[in-house]
C-alpha cells in the first residue's frame, strides 16, 4: 500500500470541466483522490442539496475511474459563519453543516476542512467567538454521529491563521472528531508576519493533524501563487508534518485561465510527491540502519 496519500483540489481545474473529466484529470496527473470545493456561491452551496440518485451517480464515476472524492473544503461558512450576530444566518450555518456531514457521508468522503473564521464580513467581538464556539460543538457532535472529521483550515486573518490559535477551539471542545487541518502557505505568512516558526506551530497540533494543504504564497498574498515561485519551504514544512503522523496531503491551487492549466497540476504534484517520497525514503533507510 501506498505510504500516504496526495489529492487535488477541484478548484485547480476549469469549472467547466464535469466530474467525469475532473476525476480523469486528477488520475491522469497522478493523484490519489480529488478534494471537494462547497464554497459561499450558490453553485456550490447547491451541490449539499443533490439527490440520491446524483449522489449514486457520482460514487459511480469515482469507482468507475478509480479515483476518489474523499476530503471536502467547506468556505461556505465565510458567508454564513457559526459566530454571526444575526440568529438567521447562524441557523443557515448549522443547516450547511448538517447537509455536509450527509452529503461527505454519502460520497465517501473522511475530512471536512473547516475554515477557520468566526465571522468574516462583519467585525469579529467577543460574542462573536463566544457563539463560534457554541455553533462548533453543535457541528462536531452531529459529525461524529456520522463517523466525519471536522478539521480546521489556518486561514488569512488573525483570528485562526496559525495552528496554536486552531488548537485554542480543539482543546476547548475535546472531541475526537475535530482537529486540524494546516495550510503551508498561510502558516508561512503568519509565521513572517509575528517572527516565529511554522516548525513550532506545526508541533503545538501534535496528534491532532490530519492533513495538509499545500499551498505556495508570498508575504501579503495567499493564493494564485504558482508552486516553487514564493517562499514556503516545502521540505522542511513535509518532513515535520511526516515526523507528526500526517499522510494526506492536498495541493491547493487555482485555475486561472492559463492554457498550461493541466502543466501546473501535474507540476505540482510531481514536485510535491518528489519532497514527501524523498523524506519518506529517508526515515525507512534510517529505521533499517
């Protein structure tokens, strides 16, 4: 069996590409599984509400194809987030939940990546987070019901941009069934911007990190950063998440309308899978020795 396993995220291919192609495509450049987008617009908010029979139709594909959707990003909270002054739009974030814990039941799907934001288009308070917390162990319990992991993205602004600051709501709700869920890139910029290190703030999930994304940014931008053109250490960032337990690994980018869209998928993961390969290698030769 392969020592660990590496996914795309939809959101790297065109949108008007359909799943068969997009399951094509990720096999095609070499991936394990693909990685769901459920993100704020209505197209995607839309997919928690497919019926049975597309939902069959999609498990279909994946095992037509040989590919798999087994992780899913779920940023439709940034518009309806569980700490949200108004009732209604906490409720809708609850719905959202619970219609994405039956639709990644249904599908196969093991992780729910959470972003990490108490609210984002109003002024975060101390209510605000007092309700996030509230509305996060609602989440987690009906997770774990279903047998889901919820795991937090380290997002861009202070509220959870780093892992310590995620692991504050872990040991808060103590549920096996929530963790974390780091990006690279948006470590790295935190990292740059308080003058610590990513290597630390990795070690402060220790046994509560189930994936990685990996993500390229430069200071001040988080995304649409080609791979190997910003400053995250790729290496370095890998061989910790290795020594902390974690195989799963996503390569987080965006189609931009470039031609070589299908180049920069399979450039990322051939450099990616090259790091985690190499570093894997290593600690096997060191165990034998």
């Amino acid at each position: 069996m392969k020592p660990y396993s590496i996914g795309l995220y939809e959101k790297a291919m065109p949108k008007s590409l359909d799943w068969k192609e997009k399951l094509l495509c990720a096999k095609e450049c070499g991936y394990d599984f693909v990685e769901i987008s459920i993100d704020e617009t209505d197209e995607k908010l839309s997919r928690l509400n497919w019926t049975a029979q597309e939902r069959a139709e999609l498990v279909r594909l994946m095992q037509e194809i040989g590919i798999p959707i087994r992780s899913m990003c779920l940023s439709g909270h940034r518009k309806y987030p569980f700490g949200a002054s108004d009732e209604a739009v906490r409720n809708r974030s609850l719905e959202i939940m619970e219609k994405a814990i039956i639709l990644a039941d249904d599908l196969g799907i093991r992780i729910i990546q959470l972003a990490g934001y108490d609210v984002y288009y109003e002024r975060g308070t101390a209510e605000s987070r007092r309700l996030f917390a509230e509305n996060l162990s609602k989440a987690v319990l009906m997770a774990s019901a279903r047998g889901i992991i919820l795991a937090f993205e380290t997002m861009e602004t202070e509220f959870m941009n780093t892992t310590e600051k995620a692991m504050k709501y872990v040991n808060l709700v103590k549920n096996p069934y929530l963790g974390v869920y780091p990006d690279s890139g948006n470590l790295t910029n935190a990292a740059k911007t308080y003058g610590s290190s990513v290597l630390d703030d990795l070690e402060s999930g220790r046994s509560h990190i189930f994936a990685l994304h990996l993500k390229e940014t430069v200071p001040g931008k988080f995304r649409e950063i080609p791979f190997l053109t910003g400053h995250v250490d790729f290496a370095t960032v890998i061989k910790k998440t290795l020594d902390l337990g974690v195989r799963r690994f996503v390569t987080e980018m965006w189609d931009t309308g470039k031609d070589s869209w299908k180049d920069d998928i399979r450039f990322a993961y051939q450099n990616m899978s090259r790091i985690i390969d190499g570093h894997i290698l290593k600690n096997n030769a060191a165990e034998i020795a």
